[in-house]
C-alpha cells in the first residue's frame, strides 16, 4: 500500500484514478480547486489546493510516495507540477498524458496530422512540451501514459494493450481507451513500475 497524491482529482482520469487506488488500498491525498465532492471519504484527504500555486503544491504532496498528475496540460506546464513536486522531496511522479504526442504508422506525430482536430491543438501541444520537458528531467523517476486517441467513458473491464511511443489501432480500426481501464494501466505501473523515465501507451 502506497501514500499517493492526485492532482485533478476530481477530473474525468483523476477521479477514476481515485477510485482504483481506493479499491487497491492505496491512502490518498485528493488535490483539486474544490474537493468538497470528496469529503468524507474513506482513506482520501482532500487538498483544496490551485495547482499553479507552487508553495501549496508542495505542501499538499509532502510526505507522499508517488504524484499522478491528471491536470490539464494547457493549464499546468511542466515546470509548475516538477518543482514542488521536487521540492517537497517526492521521488516518482506519474503523469495522465495525452495521445497527440504518439507517432503514427508513418512516422509523423498524431498532432502533425492534417485531421488532427483543431480544437485539441492547444492541449495537445502543451501535452508534447510536458513530455519534452520531463525527459530532460535527471532527478525524477517519472513516467508518462498516453491513452489512446479516444480517451471516453466505458466499462472497468480490466483489459488493455500496451504500446510505447506509437499510436495503438485496433484491428477494426479504432484507437480508444476508458478512463476505467486507463486507470488501471497507470495504478499498474505505480505498484509495478516497468517504465520508469518513459513514455508508454495503452488501449484495446
């Protein structure tokens, strides 16, 4: 059993996070602007906490095993999630990360491709900047998890494949992963870590 922060606790991964850790034992630390959703609940101490504020980020984290990072790219770059993560002497960090970042049969990145959609830009751009900036990262043992390029809601069936830098494609064509099942893939790697300081994907 492990002492774990979630930061966006209460997002559509973050909450599923939660929730598998729960169910595997693991005390969690609940970071979000408002937990109160959470309040109450059985080994969870909420945070309210704004991520961008570094001194409270690092407060909330210490004394935790690991950090998941389920925020929003465009709304906290990397620097803001590593230092006080750092600071506050946590050594593994997890990361939700985001599908435009994964490479296509050809080569070409996910974003790079003319049907990318133009709404996803931003975030998927501030996505790759992250991964960028935490493979320079020599302090850290972080680890990074694209989904799949439809991360939606569905069943906690328990399955998953593993990919490391390319998009995975199913054999009728779709490329998609439940939040349920994402979340287990990344509470897999935390209790059995086999990609540390990589990138890695999962989906069907």
């Amino acid at each position: 059993m492990s002492k774990i922060a979630i930061i966006g606790a209460t997002g559509r991964a973050g909450s599923q996070l939660l929730e598998e850790a729960l169910r595997r034992g693991h005390e969690v630390v609940a970071i979000a602007r408002d937990p109160s959703a959470l309040q109450g609940r059985a080994g969870v101490t909420v945070k309210a906490v704004d991520a961008n504020d570094a001194t409270a980020l690092q407060a909330a984290v210490s004394g935790v095993d690991a950090v998941l990072s389920a925020a929003h790219f465009a709304t906290l770059p990397a620097r803001a999630v590593i230092d006080p993560v750092k600071r506050a002497g946590v050594e593994r960090l997890l990361v939700v990360g985001g599908a435009g970042s994964l490479l296509l049969p050809s080569g070409q990145r996910v974003i790079d491709s003319p049907d990318f959609p133009e709404a996803y830009k931003a975030e998927a751009s501030a996505g790759a900047e992250f991964l960028d900036t935490l493979r320079q990262e020599q302090q850290l043992d972080w680890t990074f998890l694209s989904p799949s390029a439809e991360f939606v809601e569905g069943e906690r069936s328990g399955r998953y494949t593993v990919g490391k830098d390319h998009l995975l494609i199913g054999a009728d064509g779709r490329s998609w992963i439940s939040f349920a099942d994402y979340a287990i893939a990344l509470i897999d790697e935390l209790e059995r870590p086999a990609h540390s300081r990589q990138r890695f994907t999962v989906g069907y």
